[in-house]
C-alpha cells in the first residue's frame, strides 16, 4: 500500500469528522481512529463513538504511560491519538485515516514524514459559525474562541499536501474521496 497514513485537519464545524466517517464507510482498506477527549459527550455520542470520554485526570494518566502518539489542548479540552489504534491497523494492512487539530497533524508529520495530508477550509468564518451553531444546536459558550482558534488554523493551511474548501458537501467531499482514493492505489 503506497499511503500508511491519511491526516485530515479542519477548523471545529467545517466537516473533517463528515468526511472521514463518510469515507471510512465507502472504503474498507481505511481504518479512523478513535480520540480520547476530556471534552463533554454531545447529544447522539456514546463512549467510543466518534471519542472515548475520559477525565482529565485519566487523560493525564494516559499521558504519563506514553500511550498517545500524539495530543493537544483543543479549545478547552484535551485530545489524543494512541500509538495502539495505528499499529493494529497496520497490522491489518490498512491505512489508517483520521481527522486531527492542526496541532495534531504538524505532530504526526513530524513523527511520519510520508503521511498524507488535507485541510478542510469552510467557504467562510461566517459560514463556519453558523455551522456550529446549527449542529449544536444552540449557540456554544466558546463559540468566540473557536471563531478566535480558526482564523489561526486556517493560516495553516499551506503547510498541508491538499486544501479543500467545503462548501457544498457532495461535491467537495467527492473532491475529497478522489484524492484518497488516488493516495491508495
């Protein structure tokens, strides 16, 4: 397989959890991974879907084992990737796809140079906000520092292999999904 590792970063509420769900589903040589997070469980979540909710304290505890290839503060919270999801994957012969911060991707590059990597951008801040404010369906109380966390996120977005603007789903995930697919061959 030419690519062992697909890293998809996007501001909160642009669409790089839809897409890589979207496309997990569509090709079974794909593997996401599952993040640990000290954020709050939203309506529609259960515990290992889409993250495994822990405490700070066992997150801390995580850190302490090495366990996580990676992770960040993200906003308020924590998140984390760990080394045991990649290497069962590989294992499998998959490729392993996951979406991440950018914090998170400049991590993984730095530790797998030959990952490949996307950047979902939103067609606009003020778009992005409605987004958010839609899918949670009220208005968040850090929705200014996630307006605040995007803007520096998106001066980013040259440092990642490919960029696409999310602005009709279909249609940009279908740009998305030739990409990957192309990366698989």
């Amino acid at each position: 397989m030419k690519t062992k590792i697909i890293i998809v970063a996007a501001p909160s509420g642009a669409g790089k959890s839809s897409f890589v769900e979207r496309v997990c589903k569509e090709h079974e040589r794909l593997e996401d991974t599952v993040t640990y997070t000290t954020r709050s469980m939203r309506a529609g979540e259960s515990q290992g879907k889409p993250y495994f909710f822990v405490t700070k304290d066992e997150f801390e505890a995580l850190i302490q084992r090495n366990f996580f290839v990676e992770y960040a503060q993200v906003h308020a919270h924590h998140y984390g990737t760990p080394f045991e999801q990649l290497e069962k994957a590989w294992d499998k012969s998959k490729c392993v796809i996951m979406d991440v911060d950018v914090q998170g991707a400049a991590t993984f590059k730095a530790k797998y140079p030959e990952a490949k990597t996307f950047f979902i951008l939103p067609p606009s801040i003020d778009e992005l906000r409605r987004r958010i404010i839609k899918r949670d369906g009220k208005v968040p109380p850090d929705l200014d520092l996630r307006m605040e966390n995007a803007v520096k996120e998106m001066r980013h977005v040259g440092e990642f292999d490919y960029q696409i603007v999310n602005d009709e789903f279909d249609l940009s995930y279908a740009r998305f999904k030739k990409i990957v697919e192309e990366l698989l061959r």
